[in-house]
C-alpha cells in the first residue's frame, strides 16, 4: 500500500486543486513579475528618450537665444556707429555754421545776392561796378544787410540739422529692417 492511498478521497483532490492553484498562482505571479520588469523598462526608455528631447530642446533654444543676442549686440553696435557719424556731421555742421555766422558778424564775409540782369524793376540802383574789397566776375550781385544775412545762416542751420536728423533717422529705420 502506497501512502497516497492511506489519505481519503476527498482529501487528495482538495490537495491537488490546491496545488493546480498554487501552480496557477505562481505561474501568474512570475507572469506579472516579468511584465512588470518589461513594463519598468519601458518607461525607463520612454524617459530617457523625453529626457534627450527635452535637453535637446533646451539646447536649440539657447542657441537660438544666442543667435538673437548676438543679432541685437550687432544691431545696437551699428546703431551706436550710425548716431556717432551723425553727431559728428551735426557738430560739424553746427560748427560750420557757427563760423560763418561769427564771420558775418565781424564783417569778414558778405553774403550777396545774385540779380536777375533782365529784371527792369531794378531800376540800375545796385552799381555794376565792382568795389575796391572783393573782384565779382559775372552777373551784377547785392549785399545783404548784416542781420538778413545772420537770419538767413539760422535758417540754414536749422535746414541742415533737419537734413542731417533725417539721414540719421532713415539709417536708423535701414539698419531695423535690415
């Protein structure tokens, strides 16, 4: 007689369905285990690969964010150039005009004024003849009054430095839209 046979009927099968279960439940349990290392391992992937993106994304961006830098210290160095070239020629033309008018005023240099020679309201007042102080070769000339002259020299004045706030700011708008 066997030792199996000794245990009653209901006993052995109560043992074996409970050994079918434990069977069933380690084989499910080595299941899930393995799914979940599987499962593990490819979230590990899938977060080194958002990981990589995300570097990379940040690296472009800095470069990018270098690049618009470098554009704007570019840009703001020409700008400082254009305003330096134009305070000089507006300083130089303030100078200049500034010699001229201390010219008129002490008597160095008269503005005169071309006469249209077929003019008949003229009437011959203004001599054709030129004075001892300067040679005129040409159409018969008039002097301006001192302080016409003086107001002439600011309009002109105000004039150029209009022209030369002009140029600066079309450099300006050219060197944005570059």
């Amino acid at each position: 007689m066997r030792l199996v046979d000794l245990i009653p009927l209901q006993y052995r099968v109560l043992v074996a369905g409970l050994l079918l279960c434990a069977l069933v439940a380690a084989s499910a349990a080595i299941a899930w285990t393995v799914q979940s290392w599987r499962y593990g391992q490819q979230l590990e992937k899938q977060a080194r690969l958002h990981t990589e993106t995300l570097n990379q994304i940040t690296l472009a961006s800095a470069a990018l964010q270098r690049t618009e830098q470098d554009k704007r210290l570019a840009l703001e160095q020409r700008l400082a150039a254009n305003d330096q070239t134009h305070y000089r020629a507006l300083t130089d033309a303030q100078r200049d005009q500034d010699r001229l008018r201390d010219r008129l005023a002490t008597a160095d240099v008269r503005l005169s004024v071309l006469l249209d020679a077929t003019d008949t309201t003229c009437n011959g007042a203004v001599p054709a003849t030129t004075s001892a102080d300067g040679v005129v070769h040409g159409a018969t000339r008039a002097r301006l009054d001192p302080a016409h002259a003086q107001r002439i020299i600011g309009i002109t004045d105000a004039g150029d430095r209009g022209l030369i706030a002009l140029a600066a700011c079309q450099a300006y708008v050219r060197s944005i839209s570059w």
